[in-house]
C-alpha cells in the first residue's frame, strides 16, 4: 500500500530534545515538499494513538530515550503501524551503551575497552584506584552516559581533577555511566541504507573532541569523505554489516568509530535515529553520492 498520510514525531523529554525540535522540522519540510499529507506532533505532550489506524506511516525523528530505547517502537509494534527505522529489539540492543558494547564483544567485533558503573556517586575520585586497573594503561578515558545522546554528560578525562569536574558538571550523575578508553588518529561515522554502506564521514573538530558544541554549535567543524585504502574500506564495510546484523537493525542507522594509528577500526555505538539537522552526518553522507535531503527523506521512509 503506498504512503500517503505521514506523521512525524520529534520533541521528546531527553537532554536531546532541542536536537530533535531541529531534525523534526527539516524532516516536515522536505516531507512537505515531497507532496505527503504530513502533521508534525511534539512527542508525547501532543500524541496520541486514538488517532492513527494501520493505514498512517510514523516518521520517528525522536532522539535520545523517547525515540531510540525501543519503548515507543514496541507500542507502535503491537498496534501495527508502521514506522521508520529499527524494531524496538534492536533499539533495545543499541540504546544503552554498556549493551551494545557487551553484544559487540561477545560477536567479537571490535570496541574500545571500557567498564560501567551504576551511578556516579560511588565512583572514587583518583584514577590511581583499582576499579581503573582493567582500562590500564591509559592516557586518556571519556566518561559518558550508558544511555543518552548528543555528547549530553560526554567528558575526556586525563587526571584526577578533570574526572572531579566531569562528576561535578554532569546534569545527572545519578545513572549508569561508562568509562572507555580512548583511541586518537581519526573519528569517523558510517551512515547505513537499506542495508548498504554510504561514504564513511570523517569528523574533524577544533574541540577536543566531537562533543555537542561541535556537533551543533560550531561552523569549523569539518566533515568529511574519509579517505581510505581498498582494504580499509572493505574491513570497514565487513565491520558495519555485521554490526548491523548482530544488533538486528535495518532501514537506517548511524554506525560511529574510530580509527587508530595501525589502521584498526572500533565500533563506538550505534544510532537508531541519526541526527537530520543541518549539521548532521547522514545527510553530508549522502550529498556525497548525489542524494538531496528529500531523496534521503524519501529512502528512509521505503528502507528495509
């Protein structure tokens, strides 16, 4: 049955929600432009599911909890309408970090080591205590939120003052955490479509690192195609596909990395509803082979 009536929800009650406001509203209008009967619906304050029958199409553009933790798409599931993006399974695989990255060890892809913690507050404040030993030996750890987006609570710590501050500076220390150790020489992203690899993204900031004001806020934020050997590209490509296999993803998802110096790549995480602002990576993505923002808005509504 062919698409006609299209609901878009964005907003949401995440730290992402100013994030998601801004891909909502690129995602109506191109939707508008496309000839769709669309309505724009700030979730959850103004949603409801009286009003959707098996005949309406969900554009989820939610970002954080309310779009990507497989709540919302577990509903939608049960009542059988469709929507964009990832089964609630999948999101349920990739939304928190600690397992998604337990499912990437445990299939042997690669992921920078890391360790978890329930909550901030019990967390020694000296890199010198034994629950760092298993990340040893390290320069440098990031600190992020086991389930949150954005770099919302994403904190590159080298000593004992800075892990004091990220504690202190964390809108909410109280939640699950992650340490990861951190890998310098290249951040990159690979969109995927349909199941299909597009041009991997290669991030380049004047930050320390791809935190939100160079994701959002700063214009010398450079991305990029990334330039890489046959090999690279295959051993990305086989790395992508099989994590998007593992987690059980499909239609379109964000896969982020890193690269090291000897050419090795590690799996970050992975977003079930990438980021459609105008500085976002999977639309620069797919500008690079010829793809307008429309075309990608009309792709990701057919993705399988």
């Amino acid at each position: 049955m062919a698409i006609k009536k299209i609901t878009v929800l964005y907003g949401g009650e995440s730290s992402e929600r100013e994030v998601s406001l801004e891909s909502g509203k690129h995602i109506f209008q191109s939707l508008e432009d496309l000839g769709y009967e669309v309505q724009l619906i700030d979730y959850p304050e103004h949603f409801s599911f009286q009003n959707l029958t098996k005949e309406d199409f969900i554009f989820i553009a939610l970002h954080g909890k309310d779009g990507e933790s497989g709540e919302l798409q577990k509903l939608l599931q049960q009542k059988g309408i469709p929507f964009s993006g990832s089964n609630f399974q999948a999101c349920a695989n990739t939304w928190n970090k600690n397992t998604c990255k337990e499912l990437l060890k445990e299939n042997k892809i690669p992921t920078p080591r890391w360790i978890s913690i329930s909550s901030l507050v019990e967390i020694e404040k000296n890199l010198d205590d034994a629950f760092f030993d298993q990340l040893r030996p390290f320069k440098e750890l990031f600190l992020k939120p086991a389930e949150d987006g954005s770099s919302i609570d994403v904190f590159k710590i080298s000593n004992n003052q800075e892990l004091e501050s990220a504690i202190s500076d964390c809108i909410n220390p109280r939640r699950q955490f992650i340490l990861e150790e951190s890998i310098d020489f290249r951040e990159l992203t690979v969109p995927i479509l349909h199941g299909r690899c597009l041009p991997a993204v290669e991030i380049n900031t004047s930050e320390s690192f791809y935190n939100f004001n160079a994701k959002y806020v700063n214009e010398d934020t450079q991305l990029s195609e990334l330039m890489l050997s046959k090999d690279e590209k295959n051993k990305l490509k086989q790395i992508c596909l099989r994590t998007l296999d593992v987690m059980g993803c499909k239609g379109w998802l964000r896969v982020d990395l890193l690269q090291d110096r000897n050419s090795n790549f590690f799996v970050l995480e992975v977003n079930t509803v990438p980021g459609m602002t105008s500085h976002s990576l999977f639309p620069k993505s797919a500008e690079s082979i010829g793809l307008s923002y429309n075309d990608l808005v009309q792709e990701i509504i057919h993705a399988k």
